[in-house]
C-alpha cells in the first residue's frame, strides 16, 4: 500500500524540492498536501537510563519519544548500572536494546572504569564500541585522557568528551552570572567548561585521535574549537537547543531549568549562535535527560541536573532559528540529520515528515518520554512531526 504526500517539500541534496512524494508503508495516507519530507534525523547525546534507572526511563520509552521527535537513531550515553566498561555490562545494555528500542540505539562504552576517573577500560575487549565516554562526568587527569586518545585512536574509535573541570565547580549548580548573582545562588564558572576543552585539543593534536566535544555553553570553547579546526585538528562538537534559545536572565526558581553545563550569559548565546553559523558547531544534540517529577521538583540548588527534549529539539530550533532567519531551513537539517550521521559513521535509513504551518503549546504530560522537565513547558512552537519512517517502517504516525 502507498502512502502518498502531494505537493511534497522534500529534502535531496541540500535543497528542497517540491514533488509528489511516495513510500511503500504497508498503510495507506494519500493526498496529504504541503508537508516537509526530510532525512530522520540524529541524536548523538541522549540518556535513556536503561539499565539501572528504568524509573526515569526506559529504552522502550526513550525511542519512542525519539520517533516522535523525529529521530530514527540515538546514541546512548553510559552513565548507568552496569556502567558499559567490560563486554558484559555493555550486553546488560545491548540486550535491552535488541528487545525493546523502537529506532536504532549506539551505546556508547565509558572510558573509565565505573566512570570513576581511576582507571580505564579495558579498550581493547570493547573493539565494537560505537565510541567512548564518560559523560556526565569530566576525566580530570590529563595523562588518563591522553592515554585513553591514544587507545582509541588503536582502535579508529573516537571519544566523546563531558568537559568539566571538577575542581573549578565550588558546589555551584547554575551559571556564575547575572542571575546567580542576584538570587545569591552558587555559580558554575565558563572555565570549568572551555579549560578541559583546551587541555583536550592539545591533546587530540598530538595523538591525532578523533574528538568531538559534547553539549558546549561557553564563548571560549567556541573560539577554541574554531582555532582548532583551523589547525587541522580531527574535532567536532555539539550544542543543545536550550543554549541556543535562554539566556541566564531567563532563569526561573524552578528545577526545569537546570542542566549541565548551565544556562550561560547572553554573550555566551550569541557566540553559540555564531557558531551554529560559520560550521564551528556541527550538530545539534538534546542531552535528552530524563528524571523523575521528585528529582527535578526541589529547585534550582537541590534539583538534579538535566532536562528532557528530544521530542521538541526540532520545533524549538525551527521556531527560534529558522522563522526568525538566523538560519535555513536547510542549514538546520544538516546541523540535525546530516552531519551528526557523518561524523560518527551513521548511515542514513528514513524519513520524517512535518507539517512546519502547525503551531503547538509545549504540554510535558502529552511527552512519550517518562520524564517531563523541560524550560519549554507552555512555550508555543511551531512544527509538529507527522510520521517517522526507518528502513521502511513506520516507526512514529501522529494520532
């Protein structure tokens, strides 16, 4: 059976082109009309928490929630119980994976042992990782991450890197600025972000180990990585949609808005932005951080970090991005869909259809997510995903 969409606005080769769009879907939809056809898109940052916290989410819940989103492949960050650092807690994880992820799921394996910073894991039995990292937390020695760089690069893995210089945090849980200042709250400071990212670029120069940078906040880190880049350094990076968007002035008395790294200066959004512009940045990732309703219900000091967002990464970038012009609409699918896919060796395997004219308020209770945090909680967006399609497959249909 066919489904058909006319008048189709479909993606091919970095421009849109307008045509009758079909695929054989086994259920039939035609003579939808004036719908946008782009490639799935692709989610190198996410926590779906599963196995050890299946109370914040689960796999089964968190790739749903990523095909609504419009994503037919997620990488998955190990920051749970097993820790992914041996091949048998690493099958703890995969083996959820084969029996209940909606899309495809990379997991990534740590690079330390427990991701406790002590010692590494043993590179060589994890040969098949996607790639390494321990996210949510920073390696602080600098010869643990050189030694780690060159390990990878043994195996032509690359490592993902949570930059965070614990010793710079000083308790603080937002960013060190105008907000934390008035409020008398504790500050997390630039440096603590775009110190570990320089030590890091040195390192991924000298060994040539491919690097890329997760979830970057801070105006240096731009400048970094751009410097780098120019060097001839093999580094990406990503930033989230939530940098894109707030500022800390924005802030609220209220858990939703707390992640890590912060909400940082408007100076700091602008450079991001700038980033996202001249190719220093190279994807959008969410950080899809799921907690429960109690953990992110005790503020902005005692709340837990993260927040959810992979089933509104596209309408917020879309509402924010594209309708105001700072941005294409091209520009934001190779930013989502086509360089993430690129830089980790990702194949490209469907299709998402939105209706970009459709405007919606932000309701975390309607999330296929089990966490519902999110700083857009009754924000108006436009851009509602229709259907995600993998390998043939309908994988996402809207109600």
């Amino acid at each position: 059976m066919k489904t058909v969409i006319k008048n189709a606005k479909v993606y091919e080769s970095g421009k849109f082109i307008i045509k009758d769009f079909s695929a054989d879907l086994g259920i039939t939809v035609s003579n939808i009309d004036n719908l946008f056809v782009f490639p799935a898109f692709c989610d190198v940052h996410v926590h779906l928490r599963e196995p050890g916290f299946s109370y914040k989410e689960t796999i089964k819940s968190g790739t749903a929630a990523s095909a609504k989103g419009g994503y037919t492949d997620v990488c998955a960050m190990p920051n749970l119980n097993p820790v992914p650092d041996s091949p048998e807690h690493l099958k703890a994880q995969t083996d959820i994976i084969e029996k209940d992820a909606v899309i495809n799921v990379h997991p990534y394996c740590a690079i330390t042992v427990g991701q406790k910073g002590q010692e590494l894991v043993p590179f060589s039995e994890l040969k098949d990782a996607f790639a390494f990292s321990d996210d949510g937390r920073g390696v602080q020695s600098r010869e643990m991450m050189r030694d780690a760089m060159i390990k990878a690069k043994s195996l032509g893995k690359m490592i993902v890197a949570h930059c965070e210089d614990n010793s710079l945090l000083n308790g603080g849980y937002i960013h060190d600025g105008e907000y934390a200042k008035l409020h008398r709250h504790k500050g997390i400071c630039s440096e603590s972000e775009w110190g570990p990212i320089k030590r890091d670029l040195e390192l991924a120069k000298e060994t040539g180990c491919k690097y890329h940078v997760c979830h970057i906040s801070t105006k240096e880190s731009v400048e970094l990585i751009r410097k780098a880049k120019a060097q001839g350094v093999d580094v990406t990076c990503e930033t989230a949609p939530h940098y894109l968007v707030f500022n800390d002035t924005d802030l609220k008395e209220d858990g939703s808005f707390k992640m890590n790294p912060p909400i940082r200066s408007e100076e700091d959004r602008l450079a991001l932005i700038e980033g996202i512009k001249d190719g220093t940045i190279d994807m959008i990732a969410t950080d899809h951080a799921p907690h429960s309703a109690e953990e992110k219900s005790k503020g902005l000091e005692k709340s837990a970090f993260g927040i959810v967002g992979i089933e509104t990464a596209f309408s917020v970038m879309y509402t924010h991005l594209v309708k105001t012009g700072v941005i294409t609409l091209e520009k934001l699918i190779e930013i989502m869909a086509i360089n993430p896919r690129k830089r980790f060796n990702i194949p490209q395997n469907g299709f998402t259809v939105w209706n970009l004219e459709e405007e919606f308020t932000v309701d975390p209770e309607k999330f296929l997510s089990k966490g519902k945090s999110t700083p857009f909680k009754g924000k108006k967006l436009y851009g509602v995903c229709e259907m995600t399609v993998m390998n043939n497959q309908v994988k996402y249909i809207k109600e």
